[in-house]
C-alpha cells in the first residue's frame, strides 16, 4: 500500500524520530511505499542519516507543500494518510483527497501512552464532515492497542558491540575503562546542574555524556569543568543519527531521555533511565508519568520502587544511586517483557492489521 505521513516538529527531535522509525518500519521490514511531508525536512534528514543507503532510498522525504503542488488529475490518493500528533492536512492536499477515485484511511497517529483509559478510544473513529474515514490510534504497552515502535530491535549482541560510530570515535577514545557511564538528553527545565553537582560528591567515577546542545543548558556549570572533582567528567557528543543514538544508550549504564522516540529505546537498551517527559500546563504529564511506572514497577520490590520513583522525579542521585545495580536487572527483565508483549511487530505490523 502506499502511506503519506505528515510531521509537523514540535521539539525538533522527537516527532521526526517516530515519524521516521515509522516509515522505516513499513518500508523495509513491511514493503510498504512510504512518504514523509514535513516541515522541517533538515532535522528530519540528520535523524535518518547513517541509515543503509537502500533502505533510505525507498523513502521519500519531502517538505510539506510538495504533498499538494504537483498534484495530478485525476489524483491519485495514497491508502492510508497519517496525520502524526494531530498534525492538521493542508487544505489543498485534503481537497485533493475529496476528488480523488478511491478515498485513503486518515489515522490520528496519538503520542504514546500507559494510561489505562486510551484502550477505550484507541481504533474509534473520528467522524470528519468531508466523510473521508479517520480513526484514532494509541501506541501503548497494552496488548490492546497500537504497540510500541521497534525498527530496528537491538539483539543481546548488539548491547556489548564493540565498534564505535564513526561519528563517536573521538569521543570514545577518551572514556575511561570500567568507569560508569551517563547520557543525557532532557528539556531546558530540567535541574541538570543540581543533578550533577549531588552525583559529584558521590566519590564515585562517572563519564557524562551530553548529547548536542547539552552543554549549553548547563551554562555556567558546564564552564567549570576544571573545577570539577577528577572522577566526574563531562564529554559532549556531536549530534549523531538515529540509529547512532540508540547505540549510545545501550553503551550507557544510565540514560537520561526526554519525548517518546528516545524513551522507548532506553527501555528496548534494558538499562536504567530517568525519563524527562514533555512538562504541560495542565501537569497531564504527572498523570502519563505515574501511569508508565505503575505499569513499568509492577513486579518491582518496595525499595526498588522508590528508588526508581525518586530517580524519575529529579530527586537528587544521592537518594536512589545505591539501588542501580537492582535496577540495572529490573532493567534488562523489563526489556524481556516488551519484547515479548510485541512479539506482533509492534505498531508498524498493528497499523498494518488494522488499515487492512
């Protein structure tokens, strides 16, 4: 079938990662055609780059208005549309859809959640005036709804590889053997140098890695490095692929991760993480937040527990660092789960069911 998927990028990051995992699922493990319209096509283009030439070649990522400028008569309609996040059509790209012989599926492609209640609207349909079907679709951990992205599912092998990105050679070669590692990639708000001050007095080594930009956020912090005590260092990493990331996180004994894209891998590395979810308004995220640790700690001891609640609520490293080694296990038992709870395919193959 052929798929249109439009992205509108809210955070830079995140909404091109899962449009173009998504993409790259259908593409080359489902033979689907694929088209991606977006309105930031650089970034878009950075998250996919490294990715096998010929799989990348199958894709065609375009900007927005190229979905309705070189339409044809009569139009030729694609099978499914996604509209990724509530990422509104354009108007002249819907009006070709309303002339169009045969009508697609529009899905309203939801951001993940383990809050009980999407079971209950997860496949509804969203009724439109122009007639054309739309229905709603969550990802989610639930065996009842759209799954989780897993293009591509890092193997056991894959978790102690030993050869480096090109991209992370330089930084690579100067972390220190035995000493445990940390990624990092939050939002602005975070109080990362708070945070990293608490792990100083540890006494404990670490290697921190700041993905792109992260330095800056830490400001005059990040301009003490000098200062700082020799078994707390803090490297940055350029800004690297998608798949070059992923590998990133499996390298880590910690991982800090932000959005949705980056949240699942940390999971799928089976290694401890600190999830920084998108803060809103209304504080639905504490909601979203507790929802996933209800689901994530369900067979998790009492200390364990609390250890891990404290940890992705930014309580400082002192409260729970000495619960890491529990969590690493916990870590790497939840991983067996999810794999197992996909063992479908996850939300490219339930797309799939479901339009077909």
């Amino acid at each position: 079938m052929r798929w249109d998927i439009f992205c509108q990028i809210v955070d830079n990051y995140g909404d091109a990662g899962i449009c173009w995992r998504l993409a790259r699922s259908l593409s080359s493990l489902h033979g689907q055609e694929v088209r991606i319209f977006c309105d930031d096509l650089p970034t878009l283009n950075l998250l996919a780059s490294g990715v096998d030439p010929e799989i990348k070649a199958k894709i065609a990522l375009l900007p927005v208005e190229a979905s309705y400028s070189n339409a044809r008569h009569p139009v030729q309609a694609p099978d499914v549309v996604i509209e990724a996040f509530a990422c509104a059509l354009p108007e002249r790209y819907l009006a070709g859809l309303f002339i169009a012989t045969k009508k697609p599926i529009i899905i309203n492609l939801e951001y993940l959640s383990a809050e009980p209640w999407i079971m209950e609207f997860h496949g509804k349909a969203s009724p439109q005036s122009h007639g054309i079907p739309k229905y709603f679709f969550f990802p989610g951990f639930q065996d009842e709804v759209g799954g989780l992205l897993l293009d591509p599912v890092p193997q056991i092998s894959h978790l102690t590889a030993t050869q480096i990105p090109p991209a992370l050679k330089d930084v690579w070669s100067v972390l220190r053997p035995g000493v445990k590692r940390i990624s990092i990639f939050c939002y602005p708000g975070a109080p990362l140098g708070k945070w990293l001050e608490d792990l100083s007095t540890l006494g404990e080594e670490f290697d921190i890695l700041l993905t792109y930009g992260h330095a800056e956020l830490l400001g005059s912090f990040s301009g003490q490095q000098t200062s700082l005590p020799n078994h707390l260092r803090l490297l940055s990493i350029p800004f690297v692929s998608q798949d070059e990331y992923d590998w990133v996180l499996s390298q880590c004994d910690f991982n800090i991760v932000r959005g949705e894209d980056s949240f699942v891998r940390a999971q799928l590395a089976g290694k401890p993480f600190l999830w920084h979810i998108y803060p809103q308004e209304d504080r639905a995220h504490e909601a979203k937040l507790a929802a996933f640790l209800d689901l994530y700690l369900e067979t998790a001891n009492q200390e364990l527990r609390l250890a891990t609640i404290a940890a992705m609520t930014w309580a400082m490293p002192s409260q729970w660092v000495s619960s890491l080694d529990d969590w690493s296990t916990h870590a790497l038992t939840w991983r067996s789960q999810l794999l197992k709870t996909q063992r479908d395919g996850g939300l490219a193959a339930r797309l799939l069911r479901f339009v077909g």
